[in-house]
C-alpha cells in the first residue's frame, strides 16, 4: 500500500519535472527561438554559449513565455506547375524548385504571418511574370 508521505513525495517530483521542462528548452544549431513575453518580442533568461535565441540550452519564464522555433536549414519546396502566356501568346506550362532559408527568425515570424505560403506564392508570382516576358518565336 501507498503512503500519503511517498504519494506526495510522487506528485511534487512531477510537479518539479513539469516546472523545469516548461522553462528548459534545448535547440539544435540550424534552430533558433523567436520568444514571446507578454506579447512582445525578447530575449531568453539564459542562454550560455548563444546569442539570447539559441542554439544551446535556452531559459524561458514559466507560464508567461512562449517559444516559436524557426529551422535555419535550406528548404526545398516544390512551386506548383504554372500555366503561363509568354509575350507572343503562346501558352506554356512551368515548373520550378524553390531554394531558401531564413536569416532572420525574428522577422521571419513577427512581420509575415506564415512565411512558407508566404515564399511560395512570391515564387509562383515571380515564375509567372518571368514566363510572361518571354517570348518563343
């Protein structure tokens, strides 16, 4: 049987391990943190051997920080085919890669609301325009 001394001993080491794993976050080193506190944009509590925002350990204040991950690491995305009028309106069908990273994470998440669509949909503008000038005769 159970006793209230051991079951309480029990419930503060999960309280203690839920504490320390919601302030404790480590990221990787094509990772860094955008980090939210109270709304705004800030820097971690502590961050040895990093610039604030990672990579490494990063220390955050329990219940009132919030953490978005940003990946440094090229992306390749696949545009989807375009259908595309060249200059002497012939009718053409493109389709590209697109090749990028982030350099900066902060700007990444606070000025552009989901930058991945976001790049996308400037790559199929791009393609388009691009195929558009063009001319095959």
């Amino acid at each position: 049987m159970i006793s209230v001394d051991s079951l309480l001993v029990l419930v503060v080491v999960f309280a203690v391990i839920f504490f320390v794993g919601s302030f404790a976050k480590i990221l990787r080193e094509y990772e860094r943190a955008v980090i939210f506190r109270l709304g705004r944009s800030t820097r971690a509590i502590l961050n040895p051997g990093g610039q604030g925002n990672g990579p490494g350990l990063v220390l955050l204040v329990p219940l009132i920080d919030r953490m978005v991950k940003v990946s440094l690491q090229t992306v390749a995305l696949d545009v989807a085919p375009q259908d595309v009028i060249t200059r002497d309106n012939v009718s053409i069908k493109v389709s590209a890669v697109l090749y990028f990273r982030v350099l900066d994470p902060s700007r990444a998440v606070t000025e552009v609301a989901n930058y991945l669509f976001a790049t996308t949909q400037l790559a199929q503008t791009t393609l388009r325009s691009v195929g558009g000038q063009t001319e095959l005769d």
